[in-house]
C-alpha cells in the first residue's frame, strides 16, 4: 500500500522563540496547538490531567492542544519552544496517532539545540520565499530527534502507553479490513470492552469516533486508489467498503466537495502540467 505526504500529514506553524525568564507561573493555559518546549535551562513542574511531572535541563515539555496545563518554575531558566498544529489524515492531532510522554528526555541536547537555532534562524527571514517549507521540515526534524528520544526512555505514563498503543492495533484493522463491513460492536468486542466506553475512550484520543474514523480511513484510501490506479469508480467503492458507486460519490463530495471523477481528473491534469516541465530541465 502507498501512501501520499498530503493524504498523511499537515503541518503549521505558528511561532519559534528562545525564552528566558527569573521565574515562571502559568496555571489552567490553552492553546489551540501544540507547544514543544525544550528546557535550555532549569527545572519546571508541570501538570497535566491532575498528574505532575518534573522536567529538568535538556527534557521537552510537549503541551497537547486545546487541553489545560500549569507550568511552575521558581529558578531561572531558558526554554526553546515552537507552536505547532499537526494534523494526521487532515484532522487527527499527530500526538494521537504518535503518543509520547509530557516529558521527554532528549538523547542529544547538543543536537537538538543546534536544529532549533537552524529554525529559529529560518523563522526569522521573512523575506526568504523557501521560509515556510524550510521552517515545517526544520521542526519535522526536531520532532523527530523527540521520537527518537522517546523510544530510548522518555517519561511516558504506563496508562498512557497501554490505552494509546492498544488503540493503534485498532487502526491497524480497520485498515486491512477496509472492504468489509464494520460495526463498533465488533471492534469493541476484539478488546473485550463495552461499545459505548470503547467509543467514548476512542473519541478522547483521536478526536473521532470509531466509525467516523471508519470512514476516514475509506476515503483516503479512495483517494490514493484515483490517483495511482485506472480502477473504476465502482471498482474503488468496492475496495474501499462503499456499498455502490453512488455511495462513494456521494461521501466523497460531501468530505472533499468534488467528485471522484473530477478529483481524478485534477490529479491527471496536474500530473500533465508538472512532468513536461520535468522533462524539459532534464
């Protein structure tokens, strides 16, 4: 199976600043995006969901969106931080997708320092026309150097990693099951849960119920299958669990406000538009 950049991830960001404060008090603070703060220097006591986690010199603090935190520190320090809003399959927070802990300690602070003031230094040329693309690749590569850490150790929550982790297995068959019908019934009962708590719990970490996400998950797949096949309509609804060409067309337009038909049609001209000029440089 293939996969397209666009189908996958989403990436804005907001801001990319060096902090240094004598002290710092933030209670019951909300961002509509993430914040990935790396401690320069200092000692911070954060809370997050009623639990409280103590990040030191060369640990990154990561403030999911839209959820509450307290940040307490009572010594000098010196954070790097980067807001950003990243978003799988166009509206599942990464850090859903991709659980880590609220503190991570960091393998190589030397050089995650040094690709923060690669950023840092690309944010600040707002003349240059490469700034954005360079700015998303730039902070992809310090979140990078954060999952890496994570794997090495990071202070994640043992309930956190069961719930998250579990869940993933779900995605997982979902996807292989794409042409098959699926009911939250079923899925629910693979864990042996409740379907109402299973729900309830699958909302609270990817935002979308189990069905929903069903769905989503069917007409990304119907998206890459027109871009990289010559499979017909009806064939494409078939493969993707639609019950007829009509009902791919019909949850197609009212998810992406176009036709699969003419959405295959812009992808072909686009591809026309793009190779020759490919061509013409070569």
């Amino acid at each position: 199976m293939s996969y397209s950049v666009s189908d996958q991830l989403k990436i804005t960001l907001f801001d990319v600043k060096k902090i240094q404060y004598k002290s710092r008090v933030i209670f019951d603070y909300v961002q509509s995006c993430c914040t990935v703060a790396y401690i320069k220097k200092g000692e911070v006591s954060t809370t997050f969901e009623g639990k409280e986690y103590i990040a030191k010199t060369g640990d990154v603090m990561i403030h999911r969106p839209d959820l509450p935190f307290n940040v307490i520190s009572k010594t000098d320090g010196i954070h790097y931080l980067f807001n950003i809003d990243l978003k799988v399959m166009e509206e599942v927070d990464f850090f859903s997708f991709y659980p880590m802990g609220k503190v991570v300690t960091i393998r190589n602070p030397e050089l995650y320092e040094k690709k923060f003031d690669e950023l840092r230094s690309m944010w600040l040329q707002e003349g240059n026309d490469y700034r954005s693309v360079q700015c998303s690749f730039l902070a992809l590569s310090l979140l990078h150097e954060i999952i890496e850490s994570s794997k090495l150790g990071g202070k994640r929550s043992p309930n956190e990693f069961y719930i998250t982790d579990r869940f993933n297995n779900v995605l997982h068959y979902i996807e292989s099951r794409l042409n098959e019908n699926i009911t939250r019934d079923e899925l629910a009962q693979i864990y042996h849960m409740n379907p109402v708590y299973f729900s309830r719990v699958f909302k609270e970490i990817y935002g979308l119920t189990p069905m929903k996400m069903v769905k989503k998950l069917r007409l990304m797949h119907a998206k890459r299958l027109l871009e990289t096949t010559d499979d017909t309509i009806e064939q494409i609804a078939q493969k993707c669990g639609f019950c007829d060409s009509p009902h791919l067309n019909h949850t197609f337009r009212g998810s992406f406000n176009t036709s699969p038909s003419e959405y295959r049609k812009s992808i072909k001209s686009t591809k026309k538009g793009v190779i020759p000029t490919l061509l013409d440089h070569s």
